[in-house]
C-alpha cells in the first residue's frame, strides 16, 4: 500500500522558521482492516493511536525550499511506499547544524 503525507509548516517553532512536518493522514483515509495495524510494539500503539498526527520533520535542508514552495503553490506530499522503518544513526545533536533546533 502506498499512503500519501502530508507536508506542512510548523508554524509554532519558534527555533526555525522553516520548520516543516510530515503527517499521517486521519483514520478514515486507512482501510478499516488496517486500522487496528501494530504500528510500536515498545509502546502498544496501533494505526489508530497515531492517524493525523505528525511523523516526523522534513530535513533542514530541505525545509526552506519547501516553505516557498507551499506559500506559492499551497501542498507538498510524500508518498510512503514500503513498511515503516527506523531512522539511521547517528544523528546530528540537537545544537548541531541539521539537528533538532538552532539557537
């Protein structure tokens, strides 16, 4: 199954202005077969639980480019083609450029 995320502003960060977040799209855009789909078996959380809420940001990088494209176009998407899967470390520290926020 492919899903379609949504892409938008996170207009209350008030470390980036260019913060941008990736969505799961709400419960009724999932099949209802899929709805009760272990999605964190750690916390016993299911499809349910975590529909509409956001998954994730968009990479540094890439978030400015895709505030202008949002304020002149209105909608970005990415389509999650395969199973979920963890990110890969080592991560950039909070402080660090491309890490969680910026001072």
């Amino acid at each position: 199954m492919h899903t379609e995320l949504n892409v938008d502003l996170e207009y209350t960060n008030l470390y980036d202005a260019n913060a941008a977040l990736v969505w799961i799209p709400p419960i009724e855009d999932f099949p209802p077969e899929m709805r009760q789909n272990v999605t964190d078996q750690s916390r016993f959380l299911i499809l349910y639980d975590i529909a509409g809420l956001p998954i994730g940001h968009v990479p540094r990088g890439l978030a400015g480019a895709f505030r202008n494209i949002i304020e002149l176009e209105g909608k970005i998407t990415a389509l999650a083609t395969g199973e979920p899967c963890p990110s890969f470390a080592p991560w950039p520290a909070p402080e660090a450029t491309g890490g969680g926020h910026s001072m």
